[in-house]
C-alpha cells in the first residue's frame, strides 16, 4: 500500500481554495494545533458538528475543534467552501443561460427564470475560468 505525502492531504482537502493560498492555510491550521481528519471532517459534514457545539452552550463547547481559534478557523473553512460552490453553481448557471440566449429571447429567459431581463444579461456574463473542485468532499463518487 502507497502511503500519501502529508503535503497531498492537505492540497486534496483544501482544494477548494486557490493554490497560491493553500499553503498559508495549511500553516494556520497546523500552528492551532488542527489536524488534515479536523478539516476533512469539518468539510465532510458541511459544519454541522460546528454548528451543534455552537448550540449547546458551555465555555467548553469547542473543546473537540481545537478551542475557540480551531472553531473559528474550521468555520472559516467551511465558509469558504460554501463561497467555492456558490460560484461554481453561478458559472453552471452562466453557460446555461448564454445557450438559452442563443435560442431564445431575453424575456422569454427572464421569465422561465423568474428574473428581470437586465439580470439575464448579467447572468450570461459571468461565466468563470476559475478552476473548481470536481465533487463536493461529502460525495460518494
């Protein structure tokens, strides 16, 4: 069996974020004393067991997430994957909406869509060439 580099794990779990930044993340996680499973599992399970110690209450709450500064930083890095599949939904929507415009018309688009015209346009122009993550971290495939 292949062992993988430690430097791997991290680039595969952080590879929602650009790679100039990668780096700097992995160094702010590892100086708070949070481990690659850590984030995986942050990642994995889209912040909910972030989410459900914030809830309960108790000055000890972020105890399993490396105290008060791991949370912070998972939740930041939960965040950030969320803001990574918020503009790679928006540029699936972008090229789909650029062929519909080749079809047909604004308003007939705007209208499918529910929105305004003008928003149609914008759409239709904000097509991305930044590269994405392929699958989400909690996909089976």
């Amino acid at each position: 069996m292949n062992r993988q580099p430690r430097g791997d794990r991290w680039r595969d779990v952080l590879a929602h974020r650009p790679e100039h930044q990668r780096e700097a993340t992995t160094e702010r996680f590892r100086a708070a004393g949070i481990s690659v499973e850590l984030v995986q599992s942050a990642l994995a399970d889209g912040g909910d067991a972030l989410h459900a110690a914030a809830s309960s209450g108790g000055d000890d709450r972020f105890h399993g997430f490396g105290g008060n500064l791991g949370a912070a930083l998972l939740a930041a890095e939960v965040s950030t994957l969320a803001a990574h599949l918020v503009s790679r939904a928006s540029a699936v929507r972008a090229i789909a909406v650029e062929f519909l415009l080749d079809d047909y018309s604004a308003v007939a688009v705007a209208t499918a869509l529910g929105v305004s015209r003008q928003k149609v346009y914008d759409i239709g122009k904000g097509g991305s060439t930044t590269p994405f993550i392929e699958t989400v971290p909690w996909s089976e495939s």
